[in-house]
C-alpha cells in the first residue's frame, strides 16, 4: 500500500511533510505513511473552525445542518468497504468486529441529522405583556480528542451532537489508525455542502495540538473518549479557560452473574464482553462476580470457551480476535496479569503474549481469567484495557452490589438473572451510567451513555448529548398592557 495520509483543515489537504510509518499490528509490517500533526495543524484548524463560526450561516441554518449531517451519512455509506478494510488493517479488528464499529456510524448521523429540525426552546407569558423566551445557541468551535481503539464511531459520537448545534470543529485523531483518518478525511472532502472550515481533522502521534486545543480560549468546549488519568490532565489545562468538557473516561465492568442465570445465553456473552476488540474496549466486562451456586459450572464452561477462542490476524476470516493495537500495550498487559498472580490471584485460563509461531511477529495476546478474592488487588480496581477478566465469588445480592461499587469507575454494569424482580432491584443500586440485564453492549442511540464517578462527565448520544455544545439565552420581552 505505502501511502501517505494527509490532514484535512480549511477545506484543503495538508501535507506538512514530517511523515512516519503506518503499521499492521498483526505482523509489525509497514503499511503507509502519514503526515504527523501537531501545534501548528491545530492553530490552523482553530483558526479555520473560527473563521467558519463567524463567516458562514452554519450556526443558524438548520436546514443546511440537516442536509450536511444526511450528506456525511451517505458518503460513509458509499465509503463503507475501504472503511472496514481499513479497520481490519490498521486497528486488527476482526472482520465482524469492524463491520459492528462501522454499523454504528451512519444511524447516529441520521438521528442527529433528525435533533436539527426537532430542536426546541421555550416561551412563556410569565406576566400580562411579559414574554420570555429561551433560545439555544452554538457555543463556538468544539474540540473533539478521539482514541484508537474505535477511532471511526468514537469521533462521530462527539462530532456529531457538535455539528447538531451549530458549532464547527478540531478535530484531533490518533497516530495509531493514520491510515483510517486519511479515509475519513476524504468522506469529509466528498460533502459537496459542507462548509469550508467547519470540519478539521488532524492525525497526531504526540500531544502539543491537542494541548493546544484544550488551552485554546478559541474552543470552549471538548469532548474527549480515553483514559481517566488524562481526562484529570485536560480538566486541569483547560480549568484557566473554565472550558466545558465532556468526558467519556475508563471503564470497569461489572457483570453480576446469579444463581438463576441462563449460563447458555450467559457464557457465549461473557466471552464477547472478554474478547471484542481485544479487550480494548472501555465497556469490557473484565469484572465477573457469580453467585456460589453456580461458581463451579460458571468457570468451567467459561473456561473451556476462552481456551477455544482462536487468535489470529482479521485477515484469516477464522479469527476469533484479533491483535492489540501494538507490542507495546501487549507486554503492558502481561505484566499487570503477574502482578495479579504474584499477589495470590488464582490462574483459571493463563493465555498471555504469543511468542512463538507465525503469530510471534504481532500484537496478540491470548485470553486470560483469574480468580480472585481480594476486592483492593489492582486488577480489579484498575483498567486493564487488554482480553483479561477476573471471577469473584459472591453469597448475596447485597454483597455483589457492594463489590460492583467497590470501584472508582463507573461506567457501565450487567445483571444476569431470570427473576422478573431482582435484576430492577439491583439496577437501582448500581452506581453505573448503562446497566444491562441479560445483556452486555447493547448501546442506542436515542439513550444517554456515559459514566458516574471517575469514568466521566456528560453524556453522549440521546437528547442530553447536545449540552455540551449549547448556550442557553434568556430574551425578556415586556412591551406592557393595553
């Protein structure tokens, strides 16, 4: 392949010639090169996002919105195939597994595309001859930090809420999937209505623009999907600019597995919530609690299937998972694993790093469960961010919430029982944003995500999303009485 990605501000390519490599996780090999943004492709992208807000009539025409929004959804579509190959490629993900990240993103822009028309103040006689009126407005340019774990649908989940409002946008992608942003970037170009200046992405292997972009008094708002110790980072850089964020941060699953459990539709789900994107996921379900009564056939049945998940590159269409995103985060991993055993974690399934074989060349990692009775131990309160879970048993309801909430991230939770009332009980005491029952990712549209404690601030998706990029004005009108 051995192309090179370019940044896309102001409506133009921008090729700034410091170029590195694009790889493959699955073998290591050399698959591209992109221009590596940074301060300067930030300024830029401010200034042209600025320039957009003020110049064009994107904040106030909703039918321009609507019709850029539907535009983007159709060119994602036309751009579909290229997309998940890419994905594949670059980020590893299984074929099925890309298809789903890529599924997600064209009905999100629709919905958003239908928030434009639907959109609405208030207005009340609050007296004889006093109205008062609330508008919504764009808050200016908005500062979108995107990860690499699920780069497309991750950046379109805060882009597009921001679009709905009428703001413009900096956009700040990962070096991780350059490759994936140079083809985003050309669904941007290809919107024949969009405004020049109101979309402007740049890949980045460094932090300068991003800092930039959360110091910037020109951006008052950014979204950002990624780790919690960064989140405390930028709130911190952008607390001088009183900046509004919003912050999707790390995640660590509980799934409360009862004695009166479908272990048949349970396990299956339970492998997925280990497996998908090789466990790069901030929903991972990497906190198993079971009951005692069903302990036993739980770690058995679990077990067996984990050993059975075949790893392999997306390319081998019998891949089961694929590799994690480097070597890097893979040795990162494997030694978080021996801390856990080495503080009397039980191995129940030790997959680990493969370092023998035609695999050897990549990023994989094997599945991994471990059973453990120490709640404090770090790799039940820390996110792990690789295809490693942890069992614990637990004897009531009761104990199983407090060791769900046991925990500085809350950021989604699964109830698994067939009692037509516990499962709402329990949904009451979970301190998580998404509680699912029988259930795990199921994420829509229409309804608010994010998390409680330390795993964010706002939320995306569902009406609440657009908050984060609205003003709200006060218009009193008294012209007195007749």
């Amino acid at each position: 392949m051995n192309t090179t990605a370019l940044n896309w501000i102001g409506g133009e390519w921008i090729d700034n010639g410091n170029y590195r490599e694009s790889s493959n996780p699955a073998n290591g090999e050399k698959i591209g090169f992109f221009a590596d943004g940074g301060k300067e492709e930030a300024a830029q992208g401010i200034a042209a996002a600025k320039k957009a807000f003020k110049e064009t009539s994107w904040k106030t025409d909703r039918q321009l919105r609507y019709k850029v929004l539907n535009e983007l959804a159709d060119q994602f579509e036309i751009h579909h195939e290229e997309l998940v190959d890419m994905l594949t490629l670059e980020n590893g993900k299984i074929r099925g597994e890309a298809e789903f990240e890529f599924g997600l993103v064209v009905p999100k822009l629709r919905y958003f595309a239908a928030h434009v028309l639907t959109q609405h103040g208030r207005a009340l006689e609050t007296s004889p001859g006093s109205f008062s009126v609330v508008l919504t407005e764009a808050i200016g340019v908005a500062g979108v930090i995107a990860p690499w774990n699920s780069p497309i649908i991750l950046m379109i989940r805060s882009l597009a809420p921001a679009l709905a409002a009428g703001c413009t946008a900096i956009i700040k992608m990962p070096a991780q999937t350059a490759q994936v942003n140079a083809l985003i970037n050309k669904v941007f170009a290809s919107v024949k209505s969009l405004p020049k200046g109101v979309i402007n992405q740049f890949t980045e292997s460094g932090s300068e623009g991003a800092a930039l972009i959360v110091e910037s008094p020109d951006v008052p708002a950014v979204s950002y999907t990624g780790s919690t110790h960064t989140g405390k980072i930028l709130m911190h850089n952008g607390a001088p600019q009183l900046k509004r964020f919003g912050f999707e941060l790390g995640g660590k699953t509980p799934m409360l597995i009862f004695d009166d459990a479908n272990l048949d539709v349970a396990v299956p789900t339970l492998e997925k919530a280990i497996t998908v994107f090789a466990g790069q996921f901030c929903m991972t379900g990497s906190r198993i609690l079971v009951q005692k009564g069903i302990a036993d056939e739980l770690i058995k049945k679990l077990s067996e299937r984990l050993e059975n998940v075949k790893v392999g590159p997306a390319a081998d269409s019998r891949s089961d998972m694929g590799p994690m995103i480097d070597k890097a985060n893979v040795e990162r991993v494997d030694k978080i694993v021996e801390k856990a055993i080495s503080e009397g974690a039980e191995v129940r399934v030790r997959g680990g790093k493969i370092t023998e074989g035609p695999l050897a060349s990549g990023a994989f990692y094997r599945p991994t469960l471990l059973q453990v009775s120490d709640n404090k131990l770090e790799i039940i309160q820390d996110e792990t961010f690789g295809p490693v879970a942890t069992v614990q048993v637990f004897e009531t309801a009761q104990e199983a919430v407090e060791l769900a909430n046991d925990n500085v991230y809350g950021l989604a939770a699964s109830v698994w029982s067939q009692d037509v009332d516990l499962p709402l009980k329990i949904v009451r005491e979970l301190e998580a944003g998404t509680v699912w029952i029988n259930a795990w990712a199921e994420v829509r549209d229409e309804f608010e995500e994010g998390g409680y404690k330390l795993s964010g601030l706002g939320r995306l998706n569902g009406l609440a999303s657009l908050n984060d990029f609205l003003e709200h004005k006060h218009i009193v009108h008294q012209h007195g009485t007749i």
